[in-house]
C-alpha cells in the first residue's frame, strides 16, 4: 500500500518489512471462513492482506491514523475500517454470536492496555499480537516463574496464553529500540470467568504492588479463619509472595476476601 507519510512516533508506527513474518504471524491465528477478524493498527496493511487471503467472513480494521485510514479504506474495500482509537473501542459490544478472531502488530506503548481491556472485555476466542519482546515474555509468564506479575494474573484469568516466536527490530522501519514477541490468547470459557473482573483486578494490583513481600504482611487486614483453611487447602502459607498465585487461585482469594469484608 503506498501512502506517502512519515512514521509517526507517537502513535509507535514501526512498519514490518518482511512479508514472510507477516505471512507466519497471520497463518498463527488459525483464520476459518466462518471467523470474523478485527485487526489492531493496520498500518500499511503488511497483516491485513494475508488476513483476507484466509477469507474471514468479515475483518474489521480498526487504525487511528486519520491519513492511513482511508488510504486502507481505498485498497481494502471489503473491509469495515475504523478510524478511532483502540482504547476507545467498545469490546463488550462485539455481537457475541460471531467467532471473533484479533491480530495486530500493536503500538508499543498502548499495547498493555489494549490488551487487558480485550482479555477481559470482548467475546473474542483467539487473537495473536505483537508485542514488545519483554511484555510478551510478562504476558505469557507462568505462575512462580520471575516474569510472573499483575498482568500475567490479569489477563491469563481472561485466556491462556502462549509464546510463540521472537522478531528482530531489523524487520520493521523505522526499526524499534528492541525486539518484539508474537504471543497468542486462547480465551477460557466465559463460565470460568472472574465474576467481579475489576474487584479481581484491584486486588491482583494490590498484591502485586508489595511484590517482595510476604502475602501476611500485604494481606493483613484480611487475614481470617476462613481465609487461612482456603490458603490450606490450597497448599499456600502467608509466607508466600504473590508470584505463587495462579490466575484461579486469585479468584479464589478475591472470593474468600469478599465474603469475610462484603
Ligand atoms: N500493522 C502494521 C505493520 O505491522 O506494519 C503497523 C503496525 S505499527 C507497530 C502500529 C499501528 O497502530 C500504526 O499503524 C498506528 O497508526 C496504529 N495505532 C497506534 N495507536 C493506535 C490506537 N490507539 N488505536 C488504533 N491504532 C493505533
């Protein structure tokens, strides 16, 4: 796609060069013809026209560039495109009975965000980013690994989630400071679900503020019976930090919590 603009740094347009990651990045999400496809920051299209070589029953292209928009608009007649700001997106309007696919190459300094507010907001069952290498590594962390903190427990409440590949700066211009990660969202059953997801969210915030220390300490004011036999039957002690906790076991602990202090 030709658009005569310079990258903006701002909104982290790092375009991606080579077509055969693009390929293999696109081939990740698994896209059927019954799927529909929203892609985050199309850019240039580098994604978007091996998405519709997978023909999705419908891809909507959501790009906040006010140049590159309708210049995708142009190339990409099919497609729905979006001229907002992702953050701003309704997810939880998203018609639920469609099978709900997203990709994108996202801006890196939004990309957290993004995709906290999809984990836990939209109908979607897969989706696939790039990211910044070290958020890929925090958002694919598993329990007690060092990586392991609020956004992995946040959104791995949401989805599993998977690494699935490294990419050198040398493929993108202008070529971002650091290497990015391609990692994939599997979304759990909505019945296993967090209930209350920002009561959740505030606690998993709370815990991990005081990461160094002991969950005893952190959770004091809470400490009851009941919350003592759940840690039990959960093998936890109130030594323990809050890298030890799973995703569920957050729920667990936000439920114990709430009904001792409703
Ligand atoms: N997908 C293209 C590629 O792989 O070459 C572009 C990726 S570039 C890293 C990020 C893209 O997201 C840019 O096109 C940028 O304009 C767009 N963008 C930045 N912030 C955005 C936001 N908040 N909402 C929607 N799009 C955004």
């Amino acid at each position: 796609m030709e658009v005569r603009h310079k990258a903006k740094k701002s909104l982290g347009q790092n375009f991606l060069q080579d077509d055969n990651i693009a390929r293999k990045i696109v081939d990740s999400l698994k896209i059927s013809e019954g799927d529909s496809v929203i892609e985050i920051g199309p850019g240039r299209g580098a994604l978007t026209k091996h998405i519709l070589e997978a023909s999705p029953k419908k891809l909507m292209l959501i790009e906040m560039d006010r140049y590159l928009a309708p210049a995708l608009a142009e190339e990409y007649p099919t497609a729905e495109v979006v001229q907002e700001d992702a953050l701003k997106f309704l997810w939880e309007e998203l018609d639920s009975g469609e099978n709900w696919k997203i990709i994108g190459n996202l801006p890196y300094n939004v990309a957290s965000k993004i995709m906290w507010d999809i984990a836990s907001k939209s109908p979607a069952v897969n989706c696939v980013f790039m990211v910044q290498h070290e958020v890929g590594l925090r958002i694919t962390a598993k329990q007690g690994s060092r990586k392991y903190g609020g956004i992995s427990a946040w959104i791995q409440s949401f989805c599993q989630t998977q690494y699935l590949f490294q990419v050198p700066p040398t493929v993108f211009k202008p070529k971002p400071k650091v290497d990015s990660a391609v990692i994939k969202f599997y979304s759990l059953p909505n019945s296993e679900k967090p209930s209350d997801p920002e009561g959740l969210a505030n606690l998993i915030k709370f815990c991990f503020q005081y990461r160094r220390k002991q969950l005893g300490n952190t959770l004091k004011s809470f400490v009851s019976d009941s919350l003592l036999q759940w840690m039990e039957e959960e093998g936890l002690t109130l030594k323990d930090r809050p890298e030890a906790l799973s995703p569920l076991q957050f729920q667990g602990l936000y439920n114990c919590i709430k009904k001792d202090f409703p």
